[in-house]
C-alpha cells in the first residue's frame, strides 16, 4: 500500500446501517460505505448507489472490500407459507466475480445457508450473548473459532428485549432476557435496522486479520475461510 497501513480502506458493499462497517472500523480500517437504499443511520462516509456499478468503478482505489449482498434468497426464512413464492435476488455470483476482479482483499457475507465457500462464524465463539451465524468467504484464509454450542432460540423482540423458545431462526438470536442492542454491540441502529445487520465483533475478528494480511505479517497469498 502507498498510504500508511495504520488506516487502510474499506470499500462496504451493500452496506445496510452499518453493523459490519463498525468492526471494521475497530479494527483499524477507514470505511466508506455503499447500498441502493438510503442509510441514515450509517456512521462513516455514504454513498446511495448501486454497488455493483460503484464497485466496478472505485473497487480498485480501495485496500479491502466487503460485500454483503441480499440474504433473503439464501435464508430457511424463505421456505415460511407466505414467503414461499416471492422472487429474491440471487447475487453472490457476480458479487465474488466483482471482488476476484477488483485484484484486492475481500470478504463477502451471507447466512449460514448460503453457498459461500467459506466457514460459519458465531457470536458465542466470540464470546458474546448471542446466538446469530453467519458465513463467510474471503481472498484470504481466516480461521475462526468453533462455535461452543448452545441452545438455539425462536425469539420475538419486544422493545429492544427478547422473549424465546427452543428452535434456530427468528429475528436476532439472541439469549432470552438479552437487550438485543447489548448483545449486537450496536446503539446508533433502529431495531428493524439490526434485523439485517451483523454484530461489529464479527467484522472487527476478520478485519484484525486483514492487517495482518496487508501490513505483510500473513503471507499475501489467496486463500478460502474453510470449515
């Protein structure tokens, strides 16, 4: 990199509110975030465009980027009676085309039930009171830690808190009692917001990693996050 690698850049793709670009923030990254949708509560630099089209034009001025395309297409939620027929975009294909093309680290981001050749992160190996998986695929390897195991919890959030009962799924999965905001590690989002975003811890473990990476202290070769 020219620039200093105290800060490099993070190009977030599909961006949300900003959950993922908050660990990667913690982590040590300048991050500047792009989606479709207009993100008020998104707390770095903001661009309301099309990612594919932003990507392809300013991928390469960045030092990693993140992707986290639409998971509705991919998640069992999909398979409920009144979702069942409804038409979801399909787009980690050309998203990992996208991010191979750009010559840069990259990570995309999806649920557990996504084909991403990568390996399944929970946020109870992070240690944090929460239930709530997530795959991920990268350039690079990243190894995580095993999830510990846990009963898996159907939950309503009712103001900011969680009511459960045995079975995976749900809004957040989070722990009975839990106030979801603690247990994300996120204050500044909507509660509809955290339904769609990702706790920053996740972010902040693979994006300490990507330091590494960049800075030389992990062999700069390609890589798949493996289970």
């Amino acid at each position: 990199m020219n620039r200093s690698v105290e800060r490099p850049r993070l190009l977030d793709l599909f961006c949300g509110a900003g959950g993922a670009a908050m660990g990667y923030y913690r982590a040590g990254f300048d991050v500047v975030g792009v989606d479709i949708d207009p993100q008020p509560h998104y707390p770095f630099e903001f661009h309301q465009t099309d990612a594919f089209e932003y990507g392809a034009a300013h991928g390469k001025e960045f030092d990693v980027i993140h992707a986290s395309p639409p998971c509705q297409g991919y998640s069992r939620m999909r398979h409920l009676p009144w979702l069942r027929d409804r038409n979801y975009p399909m787009l980690i294909d050309p998203v990992r085309e996208l991010l191979i093309s750009s010559g840069k680290t990259w990570v995309i981001e999806n649920v557990s039930d996504s084909p991403l050749q990568g390996a399944v992160l929970c946020g109870m190996a992070l240690g944090l009171s929460l239930i709530r998986h997530r795959r991920f695929e990268s350039s690079h390897l990243i190894l995580f830690p095993p999830c510990p195991g846990h009963p898996v919890i159907n939950k309503t959030i009712i103001k900011g808190r969680t009511m459960g009962h045995a079975r995976e799924g749900g809004v957040m999965g989070v722990l009975k009692g839990f106030d979801a905001r603690s247990a994300m590690g996120i204050d500044w989002m909507s509660l509809r917001e955290m339904r769609q975003a990702i706790p920053p811890a996740y972010t902040e473990f693979i994006g300490k990693r990507l330091k590494q990476v960049l800075v030389g202290e992990v062999r700069n070769e390609t890589y798949l996050i493996f289970s």
